[in-house]
C-alpha cells in the first residue's frame, strides 16, 4: 500500500487497504487492532499517513 501512495495510486491503496482490514477483521485477533486501525487510517487519508511516515518512519504505528 505505501508503494502505491507513493506512486499516486490513492485509490488502489485504499482498496487494497479495505481488503486486508476485512480479511484481518475475520481474525477476530485483538493484537491486530493496531493494524487494523493503521489500514482505516490508511483509507481515510492515505497521503497523509505517507507524510507522517516520512516524517518519522521509526514509529510506523503513528501511535505519538
């Protein structure tokens, strides 16, 4: 999904996004909460979760 948005392909992103948060979803795993969350991030603005990386890439869960 990163190598999409940072080639422009918002909306493959967040399809890809929406597939993976409803195929983890299933898991009903709470450790994938985290993920999960980063993913509907991801979907509701991807170019901006990209700039936040970038930004500090060692906190990839953008938790601070």
């Amino acid at each position: 999904m990163m190598l999409l948005l940072s080639e422009g392909r918002d909306d493959e992103a967040r399809r890809c996004a929406e597939s993976w948060i409803q195929n983890l979803s299933r898991r009903r795993d709470p450790e994938l909460q985290p993920l999960i969350g980063f993913l509907r991030e991801i979907q509701r603005n991807g170019a901006a979760i990209l700039e936040r990386i970038a930004a500090n890439p060692t906190n990839l869960w953008l938790t601070n």
